[in-house]
C-alpha cells in the first residue's frame, strides 16, 4: 500500500509547495523568471550544461569501472544526458536515473550492480554538496538557523527529531531478524568501499564533483543575474547551496517545489526579498530544462536507430554421409523396369 502512496505524496508535496509560493507571492514572480530568459542565457545553459554532464558521466564511469562494470565516457554521457531530461520532465526528478540504472544493469548482465553504481555515483554527487554547503554556510550560520527556523518552529523541530530517533531505534532491533536486509546492507558498504573510498577512485570522485557543483553554481548565478540580482557572489554562494542541497529532496515535480520555497526563504533571510529568491530560482529551472534538451535528442535517436532482433534462418537438417550415398542407390531401385 505505501508503496503506491508515497509517490503520489511526494508529487503532492511539490504541488503543494508551489501553491503556497503562488498564495503568498503571486504569479509575478514565475512569470518574471520565464521573460528573463534571453539567447545569452540559453547559451550558457547549453555550454555549462555540457560541462556538467561530461564531470558527471565521467565520475559515473570511475565508479562502475570500480565496480567491474565496463562503461564508456561516450555512452555515459548520453545516458546522463537521457536521464537528466527525463528527470526534468516527469515527477519525482529520479525516474531518468532509474532508467539510466537499470538499462545500464540489462548493457553490462547485472541490474543489481548496475543500479547500486548509479546510486553511489549520485550518492558522491550530493556528498560533495553537504560538504561544500557546510563549509559555505559555517560563514554564516545564522542564515541556515534563519531558514529551518522559518520552515519548522523549534517545537516542532524537536518531535521530528524524537521520531526519528525512534525510527531508528526500531529498524536496528528490527535489522537483526532480518538476514535479507542485512546482506545488502553489507553489500552496499562494500561497494561504497571498492567504489568511493577507494584510493584508485576517490581523488578523481572528489575533483570531478567539486568540478560539477562549480558548473551548477555558475549557472545558477547566471540565473540571479538574469532574473536582475545585484548581490555579490559571497551573499549569493550560501542562498545558491541551500536552493542546490533542497533539489536532492525527492518531493518534487519536475525538479519545481523544494528548490524554489528554499530559495525564497533564503533571499528573504538574506535581505534581499522571496519574490527575488523565487524568480532566481525559476529561471535556474528553466535554464536547467534548456541544458537537458540535448537528452531529448538521445531519447529519440535511440528509439528510431533501436536494434531490431535479427530473424533467424530456418536451418535444414544436416544429413549423414551414409544417407546422401544411400539415397540415389534406393531411388534407383524403385524406378519401373522397362518393357
């Protein structure tokens, strides 16, 4: 039952979210984000786009290659061009990195590892994230109070932590009765060993997602620019970090939902207004989706050059030796005599 329910709650989550953004501020903002989209903007989308996509494919072949998974940079980067469109597009803002998963699983005869080297691979992706994020927001830990403070009262801050705490509690008494679940959690942290914390693959891991999270901070300061930001990179670095941290929550339609509430609390923390924040974030959105087009590309390549199943010719029974000499001989046998 959960399993049907929970991806409709989290897509209702992001609805929802925009709703109240649109009850409090107004369409003035998304419609504001959508006409400050120029050529300008469009080119470095699709120039930052490539770079970004190409550090992270990169960093997704390190990982498979540490997995014994055997991937090109050629056929990474259009299957993350793929699945970043497809993330774009649909709810959830997950389904491409499923397809990518599983289709590269079916490519190489595991899906199981297959799947779990697209998940660490995004899992080193939001790690380096957090950690910049908290390097950035250690500057000024006001701001982030400010935000989780604006988003959840302390009251209630507390009960969420309480419940969690409790979660936890009962999966570990839980964990040990449970051989299946504990087999694969032991298989994922070898994985996480063999592919992330190895010395072979962890330096290039590092350097290849501090390389992407530049890219996705640029284009999001050439989103606050479009959309007429004033604000200096330092006052807009810790703002871009926590709008980027809010789009790994999968509660989202498209991508739209968590990144712009957090980004207009966080403008309007930083004194620089949400209407501001939201307008910055909606035309990193859209900016985001122009990046992705070249996946629609693929996607349909794909399906119009798809390999058909070759039919296989009928094969005629092989005869024996004996048979093809006795053949002629039990013909010639049977034909009438002549009178």
């Amino acid at each position: 039952m959960m399993r049907v329910v929970w991806p409709w709650l989290k897509i209702l989550a992001g609805v929802a979210i925009i709703g109240i953004l649109l009850w409090r501020l107004g369409t003035g903002a998304f419609v504001d984000g959508l006409s400050e989209i120029n050529l300008w903007g469009v080119a470095a989308a699709l120039g930052i786009g490539f770079l970004t996509t190409l550090f992270s494919a990169w960093r997704w072949c390190v990982v498979a290659d540490q997995l014994g998974l055997k991937l090109s940079l050629r056929t990474a980067v259009a299957d993350y061009y793929r699945a970043l469109f497809i993330n774009a597009v649909l709810p959830g803002g997950v389904l491409g990195d499923v397809h990518r998963a599983v289709q590269n699983g079916h490519d190489t005869g595991d899906v199981g590892r297959g799947v779990r080297a697209v998940v660490l691979e995004r899992t080193g992706g939001q790690l380096a994230i957090l950690a910049v994020g908290v390097g950035v927001l250690l500057t000024d830990p006001t701001l982030i109070a400010k935000v989780i403070g604006d988003i959840v009262p302390a009251p209630a801050a507390i009960v969420i932590g309480a419940l969690l705490v409790i979660a936890a509690a009962i999966v570990l008494a839980t964990s040990s009765r449970r051989p299946r679940w504990r087999q694969a959690v032991a298989k994922t942290m070898l994985d996480v060993r063999r592919s992330l914390l190895s010395r072979q693959s962890w330096p290039a891991i590092v350097l290849l997602s501090a390389a992407t999270l530049a890219g996705h901070l640029s284009l999001f300061v050439v989103a606050a620019r479009a959309a007429g930001s004033t604000a200096s990179i330092g006052q807009l670095l810790p703002l871009l970090v926590l709008a980027l941290i809010a789009m790994g929550l999968p509660i989202n339609v498209g991508g739209w939902g968590p990144r712009e509430g957090v980004a207009a609390l966080a403008f309007a923390a930083a004194g620089l207004g949400a209407t501001q924040g939201v307008t910055t974030a909606v035309v990193y959105g859209v900016l985001t989706l122009i990046s992705s087009l070249p996946g629609a590309v693929v996607l349909v390549l794909r399906r119009v050059h798809r390999p058909t199943a070759p039919v296989a010719p009928v094969q005629q029974p092989a005869l024996e030796p004996v048979t093809i000499i006795a053949e002629p001989i039990a013909r010639r046998k049977v034909q009438p005599q002549a009178a």
